[in-house]
C-alpha cells in the first residue's frame, strides 16, 4: 500500500462495518475514512487513487448489505456537514446531513417540498443516489444541482438533467455518474411552518407501524413497475396495482415468502419486501434469503423482481 496518508483525517485499517450498516452486518474495510468536508472528500479521493485501492462510499448504511468477506479497498464515510438557505425558496445541504435535520430544518424555514421524506432514514446523499421517496414524492423533484467529486478527483456539478432521476434511481445508481456526491441545492416551494409541521405530522402516522420492529435496509425490492410486465401477467395481476406498480411485498407474501429463513435472516411476517436481521445473519445470509424470495416470485408469477438495496 504506498497512498499518501492524508494530512487531517486519520485513517482507521481494518475498520468494523457492523456500526456503519442498520442491519448491523458484520464486515470489514480494509481502510475507512470519514470526510466531513469536501476538502476531506478530496484528500480521500487522493489517498485511494495513489494508493491504487478501490473505493466506496457509505451516507447512513440504511440500505446496503454488507459481506462478512469484507471489502478490500477505502471505504468512505460521509458526513459532509452544510445545512443553509440560498434565498427565497433554495436550501444548500450537505450530502452527510441526515435527511430527518433537512426536512426539520426547511419546516422551521417554512420551505415545502420535503414533509413526505419525513421518517426515511439515511444521509441525503444516499438519498440523492437511490432518489428515495415515499407517499408520491420522491426527493430528485426538489433538485435542482447536485455538487460532487469525480472518480478522478475533480470537483464537478450536475444539473437535473443530467441526474436523471427515475423510481428509486439515478445517473449515480445506474453508473452513468460516478464519484460521490457532496451536495445538493433544493428548490422548495413558500408555506406556513405549521402546514408543513402538520404534514409531517401525518406522514410519520401514517408510516407508524407499517415498518416492522427489527434490523433491516427498508423495502429490500423495488415495487414492478406494471407498464413492465407482459400484458398477460399485468392483466392477471391488476388488482394488485397502486399508483401503477405492484408492491413487492405483496408479490412476496402470495408467493408464500412470509417467514422464509436462511440462516440468522427472516422475511419478516409484518411487512414480506422486508427482509430481517434476526440477530446473527451475515451479508451472505441475507442475501441467500434474498435469491430464495426472488425465485419463490419468478416461479409464481414470471416476475423478475430487482434489488433496491445495494451490496458492498
Ligand atoms: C426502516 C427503514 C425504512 C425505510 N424507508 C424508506 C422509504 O420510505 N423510502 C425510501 O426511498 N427508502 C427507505 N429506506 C431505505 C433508505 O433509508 C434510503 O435508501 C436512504 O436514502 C439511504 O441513505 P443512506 O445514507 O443510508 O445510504 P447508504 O445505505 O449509506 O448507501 C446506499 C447507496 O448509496 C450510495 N451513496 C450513499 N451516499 C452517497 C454519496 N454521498 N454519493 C454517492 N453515493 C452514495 C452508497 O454507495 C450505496 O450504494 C428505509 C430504510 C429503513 C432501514
């Protein structure tokens, strides 16, 4: 290993990932450094690049699986931290923040746009990348530049265009973009803190108990998208569509998914798309578990369901 080490932020070898993932999944990274500011980011850009190591990066760790095998190269924490209004309707934030302090922060701002994203757990840049959303809205809508460092260690921006933001998808996710987001600028639209108080309000409700208790990465699949599927099956199945996808879950649970097991990872009974750490799962059970799902599913209904999460 000959990369230079960076002159502020310590490097941590042979980092324990159990702490850095919701699930709680046991592994290793080789090096793992956290970045608390762009210039940080750089530097650890730098240090994996001379180094000739590859390179990841991990916001919350709320929706990856990650192997027991460990991976093998750096693996950047961020937490960028920026959380500050531009002018009448434009918040600035930092992709580290926890997307929970953005939507607090554009309430008591009386900016709306983010009250729906109320309760998903995660940084914003994880947000960013997986254009996470729920109850309609999806946080790529509020976008209007994204900053980020290039897999060459170069500052750059992306406009929304070029994000190309889809259902839990982005030019990041789909590869098209690569390096690590660092910020973001929102455009958000005037209202009264306490409509928006109200809203979120109603929004964590409704989320009350829908989740199940327990270690998990959320929704693990992504709902099917109906205009996808062959008219036949999409036909067969139209009850089941809302919003025109067919939930996941519910593919799951009439395939009889519900409480299928490998090793210490369950599907969990309450909600089939989520598939539980019991306690001792590794990456790898999890992931069987998640083979097993996908195969009840296809078999059942022809139905090639994709993974939302993603692995490290
Ligand atoms: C109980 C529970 C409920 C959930 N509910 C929802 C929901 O309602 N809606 C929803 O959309 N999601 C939901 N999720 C999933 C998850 O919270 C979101 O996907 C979240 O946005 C992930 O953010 P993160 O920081 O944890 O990302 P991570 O898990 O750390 O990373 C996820 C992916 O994003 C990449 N990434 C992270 N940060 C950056 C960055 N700065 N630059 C480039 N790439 C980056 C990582 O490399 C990785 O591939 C839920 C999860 C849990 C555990």
């Amino acid at each position: 290993m000959s990369g230079r080490p960076p002159k502020h932020s310590p490097i941590e070898r042979n980092a324990d990932l159990a702490a850095y993932n919701t699930y709680g999944l046991p592994g290793r990274a080789a090096f793992l450094m956290r970045v608390h500011t762009v210039s940080e980011l750089l530097e650890a850009c730098a240090f994996a690049r001379d180094g000739g190591l590859r390179s990841a990066v991990l916001g919350a760790g709320s929706n990856v699986v990650i192997d027991e095998s460990g991976y093998d190269g750096l693996l950047i924490v961020n937490r960028i931290y920026l959380v500050e209004r531009r002018d009448e309707n434009r918040i600035e934030v930092g992709a580290g923040v926890d997307l929970a302090e953005l939507v607090g922060f554009a309430q008591r701002e009386g900016l709306s746009g983010l009250e729906r994203l109320a309760g998903i757990p995660g940084s914003v840049g994880g947000a960013l990348f997986g254009n996470a959303g729920a109850f309609g809205v999806q946080i790529g809508e509020l976008v209007e530049r994204v900053g980020y460092v290039d897999p060459n260690c170069r500052e750059r921006t992306a406009a929304l265009a070029e994000l190309a933001f889809g259902y839990r998808s982005s030019a990041f996710k789909r590869g098209e973009l690569g390096g690590v987001i660092a910020s973001a600028l929102l455009r958000l639209r005037a209202a009264s803190p306490a409509q928006i108080a109200a809203a979120m309000e109603e929004t964590l409700a409704a989320r009350a108990g829908k989740h199940p208790a327990g270690a998990s990465c959320g929704s693990y699949f992504k709902n099917v998208e109906a205009d996808q599927l062959e008219p036949e099956v999409r036909a067969r199945l139209s009850a089941w569509i809302i919003f025109n996808r067919i939930p996941a879950g519910r593919l799951i649970e009439e395939a009889g998914g519900k409480g299928m097991r490998a090793g210490g990872a369950m599907v969990s009974a309450q909600h089939c798309n989520f598939l539980l750490n019991e306690g001792n799962a590794t990456g790898s059970e999890v992931k069987q578990l998640a083979r097993q799902v996908k195969k009840l599913v296809r078999d059942r209904f022809g139905i090639e369901l994709e993974e939302e999460v993603r692995y490290l």
